[in-house]
C-alpha cells in the first residue's frame, strides 16, 4: 500500500483497474459524531444533478454508481468510474461535523483516507488533529478526469464551513481550489439545504441500523411537514389481523412490509420511539414493543403456531377492548393503525367500542388489505353520537408497494383534524 501524503495526486492507471468497482473508506476518530458525503460534480465544479449526492439521507446514486455503507464514525463509498454518466468528471469525499453540534476538526485524533480495490488497499492518506485549526469540515478526496485519465487527489485540506457550506461552495457561482477553499460566512447563514430537525437525525440514525427504512422516514417527514405534524408528539400503535385468511399475507412478506412502513410513524410520533403491537384474531394477543432492535424478527416466521394460539377467525371486541384500556388514561394523544382484511360482522359491538371511544384520546385509522366485507369500517361516517370524529377507513390492497408518499398522505389524512378538534374539546 501506498502511502500518500496531503495534495498528493495520483493516476489510477498502474494503480487500480479503472473498469472495477473501487472502495473509499474515510474513518474519524475524534469526541464528535462526523457525517461523510460524495458530491458528484462537473466540469464546473458544481453539483447539477443532486441525484450525485450521496450522504446518509440518499445512500445511493440513481444507477449505484456510488453506493454508501455507513458505520459509526466511519464510511465506506463504492464508486464504479465507469458507469458515471459523462456530466460526472469529478466525485468530491468529504467530512464534516454534524451540523447541530459545536467543535472543530482540530479536536480529532486522527482520520484516515483509504482507496482499495477488491479488498487490497492501494494508498492511504493518514491526517491528525494537528493538520487543521477551526475547520468543520474536511475535503479529503477527489477523484477526477482529466484529459481522459481518472486521477486522484488526496486533498486532505480542512473546510471552514459544515455541511451546508459545503454544499453552498459546490451549488454555488464561487470556484476555488480546495486546498484553499476559506469561503467568508454571510451574517446570517443560510440554512443547510437537508434541515437540522428531528426527521433528519432520525433519517440519520436509520440510515446507519435500518438503511431499509430511511426512505420511508424521508417520505413521512414531507408529509408530517404539509400536514404540519413535525412537532406532533402520540403513542402510535399498530393492530394487525392474525386470522387464517391472512395468511398469503404473512407467508409472503406483505405483513412485515407494512409493519417495516408503520413503524416511522412511531419514530417520528413517539415519545419513547417504540411502536405498540397487538396481533388479533379469535383472541388478542399484545406483543413487546416494536424497536429498532426486533422489528425484523417480530413476525412470526411461523404464522401457523399464532393462528393456533389466536383462533383462526376473526373477532375485533377483544382487541379494541384492550387497546381502548391501555390508552384510556394516556396524557398523549394515541394513534391506532388497524389492519384488516375484512370478514367483520360485529356491527352494533364495534359501534358500541368506537362511540366509548369517542371521548377519549384515540384516533382509528382502520385500513383494509387484501380482503372483503369490511362491514361497519366502511360506513364510519354515518356512525351517530360521536361528538368528534375519531375514525377513518380505506383500503389499500398494495399497502406494501404503493409509493410512499401515498401511503402517508393516506394513513394521515384525517388525524390533523382530529387532533384539532381533540384540543378544542379538551379530550386532549
């Protein structure tokens, strides 16, 4: 292995195989959590095409031609050169300090810059605390064409500015060598283009223990913000038809789909950023809180042994019993998704649950998949005596594919009304 020192540039030919994949691992150890950022930029020096932007919240490019696998304090891109589309001539590696916090590059112990290829490391650029002062950031790397050849540059130079300056310097009319990148700040900076809130630290968390369920954050946030929702704070609980003709649904991966795209709202919602879970059939049956820890593994693998344990059809009373038990007293305002795939007959009983309900701090969102006669869930808004409307119902047979931002549009349409009205009448 090669190693490189601070400004060094190097060809790629004779160093690696420019049609294979190449790795770039950029490791920080320092007091601080450091996010790690590819800009994919062109013959200008900009970032035209912000698809090429790859970070935690967008861990790959359109094709993959830059993929991201993120650990703590560490990163590891997997570009393939050849496949970048012909406006792409440069991808810039980067460092930064998490914008929400204070502290600068100078207060790291070391971070290392290391270009491989199929496991063998090529050249390795070593930088200490010492190598900066106050820089939030750092442009450790390029590689870049020129005159038909891929080259890099281990830039290795420190970036006054964090995240948002960044990207400012590469979407903006200023062009600078970057060993020499001091841009002066505005009195009153812009905000950074991904937002300093909860949905992005929580897209951030995901994007290193669940990558599978950042997008779906992403595409609730918007949502949550039109619905002006951000600051919403609820128990979010998630009920789930057990009954033997679910189960093409459980065998074939729908069931823990729509878990996987339920699950957000708990982290977004709740206090605690557990989702409740009840499986019901004949019987009901709460099961632990869904976390980041078991959401892959809470489904049964073995959907015959709960039919047994549940009976095989489907009575709803037991489990609205429960669930309206549970949230009578709560000081937060509940949000229940409850899923079904029809089969409902106890009209005057459900009735009776769902008008007890009403003054209490519970909003329905009952969904039907995959099923039929859905019964009184779908005649909700003829239900007489409620003071507040408490309930919503619709069905979705592509509850597990349907684009994202549909599903939250739905799941969330009626719930900001509710929550109104719930202020007003002081149920909440």
């Amino acid at each position: 292995m090669l190693s490189v020192e601070r400004g060094q540039r190097l060809k790629l030919e004779g160093l690696a195989k420019v049609d294979w994949p190449l790795e770039v691992s950029l490791v920080v150890r320092g007091p601080a959590t450091y996010d790690f950022s590819c800009f994919g930029v062109d013959r200008e020096n900009k970032l035209s095409d912000d698809r090429y932007m790859v970070f935690y919240n967008q861990l790959r490019s359109p094709q993959g031609e830059i993929s991201l696998q993120l650990g703590h304090n560490e990163a590891k891109f997997t570009v393939a050169l050849s496949s970048l589309p012909p406006q792409i001539e440069k991808l810039v590696f980067t460092v930064n300090l998490d914008d929400q916090l204070a502290g600068h590059m100078q207060q790291i112990s070391s971070q290392s810059v290391t270009l491989e290829q199929r496991g063998v490391k090529l050249a390795q650029l070593e930088l200490r605390g010492s190598d900066f002062q106050v820089e939030r950031a750092v442009i450790a790397l390029e590689l870049y064409l020129k005159d038909g050849i891929w080259r890099a540059n281990f830039v290795g130079q420190g970036f006054k500015g964090g995240l948002a300056e960044l990207l400012k310097f590469y979407g903006g009319e200023e062009e600078a060598e970057p060993k020499n990148i001091s841009p002066q700040r505005e009195e009153t900076p812009p905000p950074s283009p991904v937002g300093v809130s909860k949905g992005v630290s929580l897209e951030k968390k995901l994007a290193q223990e669940a990558p599978e369920l950042a997008p779906l954050a992403r595409s609730l946030g918007l949502t949550l913000a039109k619905r002006n929702l951000d600051d919403c704070l609820a128990k979010v609980a998630l009920v789930m038809d057990a009954s033997g003709s679910m189960y093409n649904s459980y065998r074939d991966g729908t069931v823990q789909a729509i878990l996987n795209r339920i699950f957000p709202l708990a982290l977004r919602f709740d206090d605690d950023g557990e989702l409740d879970f009840w499986f019901f059939a004949t019987k009901a049956k709460r099961m632990p809180n869904v976390t980041l820890q078991n959401y892959r593994t809470i489904i049964p693998k073995r959907f015959a042994n709960l039919t047994m344990a549940l009976g095989a059809c489907n009575d709803e009373i037991p489990v609205l019993d429960e669930v309206i038990a549970t949230y009578r007293a709560s000081k937060l305002p509940a949000y229940v998704v409850f899923i079904s795939d029809g089969g409902i007959s106890k009209t005057k009983a459900i009735s009776n649950r769902l008008l007890e309900a009403t003054s209490l701090p519970i909003f329905w969102q009952f969904v039907g998949v995959r099923g039929s006669n859905y019964g009184i869930l779908e005649h909700l808004e003829s239900l007489e005596g409620r003071s507040i409307d408490n309930t919503s119902f619709f069905t979705m047979d592509d509850f597990a594919t349907v684009a994202d931002n549909v599903l939250y549009d739905r799941l969330l349409e009626r719930f900001p009304q509710w929550l109104q009205e719930a202020r007003r009448q002081k149920i909440i």
